[in-house]
C-alpha cells in the first residue's frame, strides 16, 4: 500500500471563524480580536484559493466540494477530521468532539466518489460513539504509517482509546498509543490532535519527542520508527506551537513527491 496519495479533496470555506467549542481543548487556537468575522472569512477564502492555485500548479489533483450555504459550519476546511478514504474501498466516518462539527459530515461527498467511480465497498460509520462521549477526529487524531499498518494516536479529549481501538480491529492498524503535551498557560496540557505534532511520509517522519513527556511512551515511538525504517527529524515545542509538525506529503502525475505544510 503507498503511503503517498495523488489527490485530496478540499472544502471551500463559506462560514469559516472562530468555534469557541473546539478552543475548549485546542490551545493552538487563537482568537482574531481585530477583525470583523467577514474579514476573517475573506481572510481563509483568500488563503484557500492561494493554496489550491499552488497545488494544481504542482500537477496535483484537487477535488473542490462547496461549502453549503445553508449549514453553518465554521471548520469544514478540515474534512480529515470526520472522513477517510481508503484504498480498499472503506471509507469511515470518525465520532466529532464538537456538536458544531458534527454537521459536516456529508453523504452527498460519499456519493460523489460513488458516482465518479472510486472504488467503495464499505462506509464504516463510528458516530454512534458520539452519544458515549467518545470521540476520533479521523487523520486529525491518527497519523496513519498506510504501508506498514501502524496508528500512532496521542490520547486526548478528541482521541478515545476506545474508539481508536475499535478502527485499528477493523482495518487491521496496529495502535500505536501515547500522550502528546505542549506548554499553555505555564502548564502541561494535553496535545488535541496528533497530526500537529508528527507527520509520516514515505522514508521519513517529522516529529516532536519533546512533546512525549512519559520517557517509556517516547522509547516506544522511537522504537517503532526506526523498526518501520523511518528517518526521524525531530521539530521543538516552538516549532510544534507553530505548525511545523502539520504536514502532509503528496505527488503528482509524475510521481514526484511535495510536501504541504500546514
């Protein structure tokens, strides 16, 4: 199975702001003071159709699905936190923290792949752990390594065991568990989702250790890296706090490889 994907699909934002549900346990997030809400949406379209531009110019397929106008949805930019698509024709749809984000799940996008001839068999459907109060917000709260079959997930808020327990029996992942912290307020707080602090690419993982603060969950990782033949290139908490851990490599129709940094 190829780590790598030629395509991704992407959301264009029509009521992107600030979710005050979600700060409640992502301390990265940061509240814009200065800007009217319509500033801050022109502010992520404008970004939006930067990146795509930059995308497509790279020869990477984009699928585009509209935001819809009707349901207001401040986070549908992040689709990977409540779907993934998989190359044995499952699809799953993960259990949403926030009851705001919970609206962007979409039959209509299931159906589009359906319809375009993507190979479907199976929508794997986790919702129903939503009423329990657990939650696995998708690739956002695993970073999955596709060609050896390993999950690594940092427990949260966002990230049940439970639930990450029940994807890795269904789709045969092995479950790599740890918890992931970063400084907020002068205190250790649990990392919300554990693709802001790794990303796994075909040779290689980015990853900050110094967010692992259990000295036997770090071994393990570390362990487990190297035993999959993984690169390690280690990023600091600053680095961490600024995004540098969120990435995501891609190729084009020339099989040549980018990496998409958040």
């Amino acid at each position: 199975m190829n780590q790598i994907t030629s395509e991704i699909f992407m959301i264009r934002p029509k009521h992107f702001n600030f979710n005050h549900e979600t700060a409640k346990n992502n301390h990265f997030q940061k509240e814009e003071k200065t800007l009217k809400n319509k500033e801050v949406l022109q502010n992520a379209i404008s970004e939006f159709e930067e990146l795509v531009k930059k995308i497509k110019q790279k020869n990477i397929k984009v699928e585009i699905f509209e935001d819809r106008e009707e349901v207001i949805t401040t986070d549908s930019i992040f689709p990977n936190n409540w779907i993934s698509l998989h190359k044995d024709g499952k699809i799953y749809v993960y259990p949403m923290f926030s009851e705001i984000r919970r609206k962007e799940k979409r039959i209509d996008i299931i159906n589009s792949y359906r319809d375009n001839g993507y190979l479907i068999n199976e929508t794997i459907d986790l919702s129903k752990y939503e009423k329990e109060n657990k939650f696995l917000e998708g690739t956002g709260s695993m970073v999955l390594d596709r060609e050896n079959k390993l999950c690594y997930a940092a427990i949260s808020e966002r990230t049940s065991r439970e639930v990450l327990n029940k994807f890795c029996e269904i789709s045969g992942y092995e479950a790599i568990e740890f918890k992931s912290y970063q400084t907020f307020e002068n205190k250790r707080k649990e990392i919300y989702h554990t693709n802001v602090m790794m990303c796994i690419a075909d040779k290689y993982v980015i990853i900050c250790l110094d967010s692992i603060d259990n000295i036997d969950e770090r071994k393990s990782v570390i362990e487990k890296l190297i035993e999959s033949k993984k690169e390690i290139i280690e990023i600091n908490e600053k680095q961490c706090n600024n995004f540098a851990g969120n990435m995501l490599q891609v190729k084009n129709n020339q099989n040549k490889k980018f990496l998409i940094m958040s």
